[in-house]
C-alpha cells in the first residue's frame, strides 16, 4: 500500500469514526437518553476500522467478480466484528443479544460506507477514462 493510499485510508477511517459517533449519539439521545462509554465508543473505532480497512482491501480482489468481491468484503468484515464481540467478552459481560446488534447495527453502517466507497471509486475510474481519451485524442491530432 503506498503512502498517500494509506494517508486516504486512515483519513476516511477517522471522519467515518467521527460521523458514526455523532450520529449513533444523537440517535441514542434522541430516542433512549443513552450514553456513551468508553466500550461502546471503542468498539465503534474498531468496527469502524474494519470496515474501511477490509473495503480499501478492493485492489486485492480485483479478479473476482464484483459480486463475489462485495460478498467476500462482508464477511470478512462481519467475522472480524464477531471476533472482536468474542475477544471483549473475555474483559466484560456481554448482552445476550450482542451478536445480533453488532450483525444489524454493523450490517446498515458498512452498507451505507460500501456504497459512498463503490459510487467514489466508479466516479474516479470515470474521470481517469475521460483523461485518458483526452490525452488519446490529443496524441491522434499531434500525429496528423
């Protein structure tokens, strides 16, 4: 990974960190005058990190189909959030149901995140192909 792509990466793990926990807040303040502890924040930070990181893993998985990539990405991603439920039991009881609010809660975030990831990525690859028409196009009028 080169430098300015790891720079992105972290980049947008920290303003996806930042939106995740302003929303999940105010959500939580909003409708169950919830509160934060450092867990709960900390678990965000890891999911959060996860998620773009296991995305940003796109370049690595190119020969598969789209499809294929999209679904691999996922799972990895939900297994190593299940990984992390089951390291942080060993340090703290755990609610009986905190795999299925990790899969769901989890499941909405990376969908929304995999879709801005996907639309930038195809928007990019969109602005390289006109570039390098132009540069084409002017290659074809300096040869004539």
């Amino acid at each position: 990974m080169t430098k300015n792509r790891l720079k992105e990466m972290l980049t947008v793990i920290c303003v996806s960190y930042t939106i995740i926990s302003l929303g999940t807040t105010l959500y939580d303040r909003l409708f169950y005058d919830g509160r934060d502890d450092f867990s709960s924040l900390l678990f965000k930070f890891i999911c959060t990190t996860i998620a773009v990181s296991i995305l940003y893993t796109h370049p690595l998985l190119e020969r598969l189909s789209p499809l294929s990539m999209i679904v691999l990405q996922y799972v990895g991603a939900m297994l190593l959030v299940f990984l992390t439920i089951w390291i942080s039991s060993f340090f703290e009881e755990l609610h009986e149901n905190s795999y299925f609010g990790a899969f769901s809660s989890f499941t909405i975030i990376y969908i929304i995140g995999a879709i801005a990831y996907y639309v930038g990525l195809h928007i990019d690859v969109r602005k390289q192909n006109r570039l390098l028409e132009e540069i084409q196009t002017s290659q074809n009028n300096s040869i004539r």
